[in-house]
C-alpha cells in the first residue's frame, strides 16, 4: 500500500504549515505592545526570512520520506515527517528569536 504523490505532498505540506503557524506565533509574541523588540523593521529577520527555506526543506524530505515509506510502511515514514517537521520548526524558531535570516 504506497502512498500517491499528492498524499505525500500533503503530509510534507502540514509539516511546514505547522512550522508556518510557529513563525507567526512567535512573530506575534515579538511585536507585542509590551515587548521590548516593539520595532520589527529593526528586527534582522522578518515574517518572510524564515519562509525563504520551505520549498528547499519540502524537497529536501521528500526522497527520504518516500525511501521511508517504501522500506518502513506508511505509519513509520509519517512519523518521521511529523519528527522533521517538529525539528524545522523549533530550527525556525530559534533562528527568528536571534534575529537571523535565512
């Protein structure tokens, strides 16, 4: 039972949809009023730095993901992905909190 290209693709896009909404989450606590970063154009990195990699990241996965998916069965590449996507994010995370660009 393999997966279809548009399954694994929605699969790799809720991983980055969730690194998004982490980005914009985090986008929002750093321009609270009662933050001391209140400024983003001061901010090295804005909402779009850490968006500039997805398309990379996605094709980066995707050979794994489907040798995964191939060797190990459906449930143990998915795994995987969520555990990558989780990863990205918390990478996104802290490059956007140091200000960092992509």
């Amino acid at each position: 039972m393999g997966t279809t290209g548009a399954q694994a693709q929605a699969l790799i896009d809720a991983g980055n949809q969730a690194m998004i909404m982490h980005q914009g989450n985090l986008l929002q606590q750093h321009t609270a009023p009662n933050n001391e970063h209140t400024n983003v154009r001061k901010r090295k990195g804005g909402a779009a730095s850490g968006a500039c990699s997805i398309a990379q990241d996605r094709e980066r996965l995707r050979p794994e993901y489907e040798r995964r998916l191939g060797s190990d069965g459906r449930a143990a590449a998915n795994a995987w992905l969520r555990r990558e996507a989780a990863s990205l994010g918390r990478q996104a995370a802290l490059r956007s909190k140091a200000g960092g660009r992509c």
